[in-house]
C-alpha cells in the first residue's frame, strides 16, 4: 500500500517565471468565507488563540502563525498583521508555510480540534479563500518545505519531493526517526538543495539535486536536533541533542568549516538562522538567550556578495575566542572555543526562534507566548543587544 495518496486540482506554478505553454484546469472560485478577515475588517474574538505553530517564509519578512482556530500572517518590517484565517472552533492547525509573498500556504490541521486530520498536507489559495488540493498519507505530517517549484512533506521516517505544478512524487527518501519534522531546502531559483537526517543518529543526508548528487555528513555522536542552510545551500549548521556546540559544514564536500559554542550546559536547540551573507549564525535555545557568532567562512568560495556588510573585513570585530586559545591542547577544548559576540535574553524554557533582520545587524524573535521581538547587535563590539520593538501579536486589541 502507498505511503501517500494526493487528491487534488491542479495547481498553476506559483513561480512567475513559469512560462508552462498548456496550463492546468483553474479551480472554480469558492463563495467568500465567512471566516476570512483581513487587517481592516477584522472580526472580534473575546480571548487570544493558542498558539500552535510558528515559522519565518523564505527571505524571513513575513511570518505565519498557526493556532487553535485557524492562521495569521504578519509583515516584520514594519511590523504588521497582514491577514488572518479564523476559523472558529474546529480550526486548528498545527503546521502553516508561506510561499515567500504570494498567495499560495500550506497547512496542516493540528491540536485538540483540528480543521483538517494531521495526515493531510492542504494547500490553500487565499485569492479564493479555499483549499485547491491536499496530499494524504498514511502517517501524520511532521513538517513541510516550500519552494517556488517544490513542495517537501516530511513523515516521521520518509520525505517524500513533489512537483509544485502538478503535485508528483519526484523523489523518496528514507530517513532515521524524524519526530520534529526536520528537513532545510535551498531557496534561490534553478539549483534545489535539501538537507535532512540520514539513516544514522547524528548524520545529515545533504541532496544536491543540480548534480545529482547525495552527500553524507556525520555532524555530531548524538542525535540531530536542529539544522539550517543557507538560502544558496552551500552551507549547512547543524546542532545536536547536546545543544553545547553549534557546526558549520561546506554542503558540497561535506568538510567541517567551523565550530562554535554554544554553552557548558546541555540545551535544546531551537531554530539556527544564517544571516543573508552567512557573516553571521543566530542560534535560540531553552535556555532563554538567542547567541549570534561570527562566522569566518571563505566567502570568496562560496560566492557570496558581503561587500555591504562593513564589519566583514573588520580585524577588530569580535571573535569571542577565549583569551587562553594560546594554551590550546593543554586545556581541555572547552577553553579554546568560540563563543557568540552577542546575546539576547529572553524567558527561559519558552520556544523561540529566529532570524535575521532586513535592517543591518539586526535579528527577528519570535515566541510561542505570542512576543515579537526585533534587536540589534554591535557588529564591533558585541555584547548584550538592543531591543528596538517588541509586541504581543496574538492580543486581540492591538493595533499595528
């Protein structure tokens, strides 16, 4: 029996470049929802939603909120909800990925009263305010993965690849329990990486599907619990179950690049961000304080434009390397690691991620207790950043 079963319409690309010369039967538009409100005309609801999901789209200027009734989608710069989806009780959805701008999501029903059963993936056109298809399988969905021409659903031992235009399985992959759901997939038109656990503890399967290649790295002893690529993917950080160090990986040769700490204590790692040019590595943790480290990557080899960025040939930005590196292989590699040049603290246990501003040295915090937070970092200095705004998103009388 299939591990997956679609029933759909089919869907125009949402690439704008998609030139496809004979495209696909058009859904017939759906009467408005009553549900659906928007920034101005919004409906009143007595108490805030709960809070079920949370992620950044492709270029981190927009976010999307999944709750117990249905999904928000919010502007970061400047801050602003841009449109919700209440669906009332019954409208719970665990998972929801935007597709950079455009009006194409998909989503995932979730939590004590889902919309939809947690085995479908829906794909929602909010120009018609409906669903125009879904993906089934045969186990519950644990995450999804956008692309301009591929739609990644993630199961708890399998990945499968489908066409975005026409929703065909491109490709299967097996992989290690996989109960979070990970899967990164590269983000810039006509090349398509995707990182993913492989089939041992502590190993990512990185596939370069340009060349057809599959790279194999073993990135930590324990289990993987959280990894990121870059929007090119030809860079990879990944994190283990031990959450002390933080690794950066050369995606193509699978070489160890650079290492950075973390902590001393064990913690869980919640979201690893690049920043645009891969100078910087934002990392949030149960621990309460979101590190941003300095990353020394060649960026010449890896052809990325960092001749904005005015600290990158900085010889006096901060490196936090400890000052008794010069007593390195005496004493224990705790002592000679790199440690973040700036921090944000922030409630500890509560799951945050992050990402990086558009504005220069800047990070974008989001919480599962609704808290936006956008703070800045001394590209020279270091330190305790600043915290230039922060909002509760989810209150139901805030005005933006």
């Amino acid at each position: 029996m299939s591990d997956t079963q679609q029933t759909l319409m089919p869907l125009h690309s949402p690439d704008p470049d998609d030139n496809d010369e004979s495209p696909p039967n058009q859904p017939q538009p759906a009467s408005p929802d009553p549900t659906r409100t928007g920034t101005g005309t919004r409906t009143a609801i007595a108490t805030a939603p709960s809070l079920l999901h949370l992620s950044f789209n492709q270029d981190s200027g927009c976010f999307a909120a999944g709750t117990d009734r249905g999904f928000r989608i919010y502007n970061c710069d400047p801050f602003r909800e841009i449109f919700r989806r209440d669906f009332g009780p019954g409208g719970g959805t665990s998972l929801v990925h935007m597709l950079f701008r455009c009006n194409i999501l998909a989503f995932v029903g979730g939590g004590p009263d889902p919309r939809h059963p947690p085995n479908k993936v829906m794909i929602w056109d909010d120009h018609q305010s409906r669903c125009i298809g879904e993906l089934s399988f045969r186990s519950e969905v644990k995450g999804v993965c956008l692309r301009r021409d591929r739609i990644v659903v993630v199961l708890a031992h399998k990945i499968f690849v489908y066409n975005f235009a026409d929703l065909k399985v491109l490709h299967q992959i097996e992989t290690i329990a996989n109960p979070k759901g990970l899967c990164e997939v590269s983000h810039l038109s006509g090349t398509m990486v995707l990182a993913c656990p492989g089939l041992q503890k502590g190993q990512v399967r990185v596939e370069h599907y340009a060349s057809k290649r599959t790279k194999f790295i073993m990135a930590h002893d324990s289990r993987i619990a959280c990894f990121s690529l870059t929007q090119d993917g030809r860079l990879l950080a990944t994190a283990s179950s031990k959450g002390t160090l933080v690794r950066v990986f050369n995606t193509l040769d699978g070489s160890l690049l650079q290492e950075v700490r973390r902590g001393a204590d064990r913690a869980e790692i919640y979201s690893l961000a690049f920043s645009p040019t891969a100078q910087w590595l934002a990392v949030s943790s149960d621990k309460g304080t979101v590190h941003v480290f300095n990353l020394k990557v060649d960026s010449g080899l890896l052809g990325l434009d960092r001749s904005n960025s005015s600290s990158e040939s900085n010889p006096s930005s901060p490196t936090a390397v400890s000052s008794l590196k010069f007593m390195k292989g005496v004493l224990p590699k705790y002592f000679s690691s790199e440690w973040s040049v700036a921090q944000f603290r922030l409630q500890e246990g509560l799951q945050h991620i992050v990402a990086f501003g558009h504005q220069k040295n800047t990070i974008v915090i989001l919480g599962m207790d609704g808290s936006f937070y956008r703070c800045q970092f001394d590209s020279a200095n270091g330190g305790e950043m600043t915290q230039l705004e922060y909002y509760n998103f989810l209150k139901t009388d805030e005005t933006f």
